[in-house]
C-alpha cells in the first residue's frame, strides 16, 4: 500500500543534472535557515559513489558536519552504495532493492526531531530508483514541494525547462530556482540572459544565486557566509511557512 508523510515540512532539492550543486545548496540552505532561528535538519536519502578514506567525507557525512546535526547516519542516508552509479544499478552491485517505506520512516523520525527538513536527491528528477520508480516518485511519496537547482550559464534553459516540465507532469509542485556557478565562469561575461529567460518562461521566483567557489566542498568554510548571504532566506521562510516558527 502506498504510505505518504503527513503535512511534513521541508523541501525537497532537486538539479538540472548531477555535479549541478545539490549538496552545497542544500547545506547553504540549512546553515541559512538556522541563522533565522530554525531547526533545519537534513537528509540525503539515497548516496551514491560513497568512499571516506584518505580523509575525504561522503555527501551525507560533510552535510551532517558541516550543518552541526546530529541526527544517526542511518536517518540522514537511510541508502549508501559504493558504486558511483544511477541507484537503480548502485543497489543491484550491493545485492539490495531500495524501498520507498525505509526512506519515509527515516524522514518521518527527523520531522519529529526538526521544525523542518531538507532533503537533497540523487542526480537528475529521472533517475531511476528501481525499475519503475524514478526521483521524482520519492519527492512525491514524501509530500515535499521541489527546489530546483540549475547552473545560471549558456545551456542550462533547455534543461531547467525539461526538469521542470517533468516536475509539474507527475504533480509535484515546485516552490522556485536557486541558479548556481559550480565550475568557473567564461573568460566572456554571460550576455545570454540565462537566468532571467528561465524565470520569464517558468514563471517562478529565484530563491537565490550562488557564485562560484574555488575549492568546494573543503573551503566551505570559507564561503558559507557568502553563500548564506546571497540566497532569499526571506523567500523560503515564506514560501516554506516558516515565518514565527523561532
């Protein structure tokens, strides 16, 4: 039987691709909020490609250090798999089967720990979690509207078009943009009108831009006040009804 999460809050962080910018936006937006006073938790559902050695942290785990949470792993990142693949193949190389009901009772035990939580998906909204359910079921099953990450560069109007479109097509409503630099900008400055193209045809708000950062994600730190600074903290806190929750 189907199970969906009852009026959670949160918002579910989804990209035009992967490497589009997911984990650093989704921790720029809990490290944003909990400077406004709220308790943001977050939760990457499903880790691909996940190796700690040599120092290095996987998503899940620099998120959970960086944010200050101290939630369980296993809450934050019900799935982690070795193989740097879509999660569909990911779990076939680990002899497992991803299922939607594990994931809802993790993110069911951090809406009872969190005012609200923000969850990051994996890859693109078409990535297939099993043979028939994609990223775009596990927004949906989880009652989270979408935030959309998309690079604010030449070539990213068709794809955020495309994601978008998806989005609405399988009724999963979608709260705005935040347009992101992940690799360094043209030698040329950008006279595409990218960002403001987007906007017009999808008629939603942007929710922030991120530049581009040298470095990520070990110089967070050294960023993550710029980052907070240039996202519409304003913006999610109304759209996510946050406002008073302090």
């Amino acid at each position: 039987m189907s199970r969906s999460v009852q009026k959670p809050c949160g918002v579910f962080v989804t990209g035009t691709d992967t490497g589009v910018g997911k984990t650093v936006v989704t921790a720029a937006i809990a490290t944003a909020l909990k400077g406004h006073g709220v308790d943001a938790g977050i939760m990457k559902p499903i880790a691909t490609g996940v190796t700690e050695s040599q120092g290095s942290l996987s998503d899940p785990a620099w998120l959970r250090a960086v944010t200050g949470v101290t939630d369980p792993p296993d809450l934050i990142a019900p799935y982690r798999f070795g193989s740097p693949a879509a999660p569909l193949v990911a779990a076939a190389h680990a002899g497992q089967l991803i299922e939607l009901s594990r994931i809802l009772d993790a993110f069911q035990s951090l809406c009872a720990r969190h005012d609200c939580v923000i969850v990051e998906g994996v890859g693109g909204v078409l990535v297939p979690l099993t043979a028939d359910l994609f990223v775009t079921d596990m927004a949906k099953r989880l009652g989270l509207p979408a935030l959309v990450v998309a690079r604010a560069t030449l070539g990213s109007i068709n794809h955020t078009l495309l994601t978008l479109d998806c989005l609405r097509s399988r009724g999963v409503p979608v709260l705005g943009l935040v347009f992101n630099h992940p690799t360094p900008p043209p030698a040329e400055p950008d006279v595409t009108e990218t960002v403001p193209t987007i906007l017009r045809l999808s008629e939603l708000r942007s929710l922030g831009e991120l530049p581009y950062c040298a470095g990520l994600p070990a110089a967070w730190s050294q960023h993550q006040a710029q980052f907070a600074g240039r996202l519409n903290v304003e913006g999610l806190l109304e759209t996510l009804g946050l406002y008073g929750v302090a």
